[in-house]
C-alpha cells in the first residue's frame, strides 16, 4: 500500500508544463474532490458495479488522463487495448488482470501494472473482493482506449 501512494503522490506532483511559483497567482489548476462527480461504469464497457472517479483530463501539450476506478466483487473490464499503453496502480483490494491468450493473474494493494501499448486484456475484482486501481494513461489522436467485446463469465472465472 505505502509503495502504491508513494508512487501516485509522485505521478500526480509532477509538473504539467508549469512554470515555478513566484508569489503570484499560482501557475497551476486544482481539480477539487467535489468538482469531479463520479460516474457508473457503463455496461458495454463494463461488467458488474463499477465507479469511476475521473481525475484529471490532458491538457495540452500533455496527452495525460487518469482516474480512480473501484470494482466491486465480480466486476471486471470488458476486453480492450490502449494504443499507448495503460499503468494501473492497485491502491485497495485484489483484482484479476488477463492478457488475450494468457493465464489470468492475481493483483494487490500495492502493485503496478505496466501494460504495453496495444496489449488486448481486461481488468477488475475477484470474485471475493473488490479493487480500486488509479489508471493514469495517455492519448494517441485523442483517443485512449479501445474497447472491444465483454469478458464471458467463463473467461472470467477461468484461471
């Protein structure tokens, strides 16, 4: 858990083309807790109950976004690849992460995921528990994802 937030309080300190403070009005944009409504995963993306807590949106030159997504027991990811690659930093719970022709593979409070650019897999809880992950990604043409079909309740289950 310590290495999971002391990796996102470096990801999220880091500069987005800022300059230094001076004393003057602050160079830089907060995106308050409050002004970030949570949003349900949607049901073609998604399988089970799913929140995604969005966190910050790229802002030029940067082609960086992530967000907080929580899944509860059984909710998973439907199948998808990300033309850039995709990190997950697992903050609580255990999950289940599963390339296309791969064994799927266990994950905890406290792992990073480095998932590379075009790689079809999914994501999510197991069966006992829930996991929330923060999912910071970047964008190729404005674009960060591409889902594809669900995840079957056999390939889910299937070890």
């Amino acid at each position: 858990m310590r290495r999971a937030a002391l990796i996102a309080s470096v990801l999220f300190s880091m500069p987005l083309g800022a300059r230094a403070a001076d004393g003057g009005s602050a160079p830089f944009a907060i995106a308050h807790a409050s002004s970030q409504p949570p949003v349900p995963g949607g049901t073609q993306r998604f399988a089970g109950q799913v929140r995604i807590d969005p966190l910050f949106q790229p802002k030029a030159p940067s082609r960086l976004s992530g967000g907080l997504v929580t899944f509860e027991p059984g909710a998973r990811t439907a199948w998808h690849n990300h033309p850039l690659g995709q990190t997950l930093i697992v903050s609580s719970g255990r999950g289940w992460i599963q390339a296309w022709g791969d064994e799927r593979q266990e994950i905890a409070a406290g792992d990073v995921v480095s998932i590379p650019a075009g790689v079809k897999h999914w994501h999510g809880a197991t069966s006992t528990s829930g996991m929330t992950h923060i999912a910071p990604q970047e964008a190729l043409d404005s674009k960060n994802v591409n889902w594809r079909e669900q995840v079957t309740d056999e390939q889910y289950r299937k070890p």
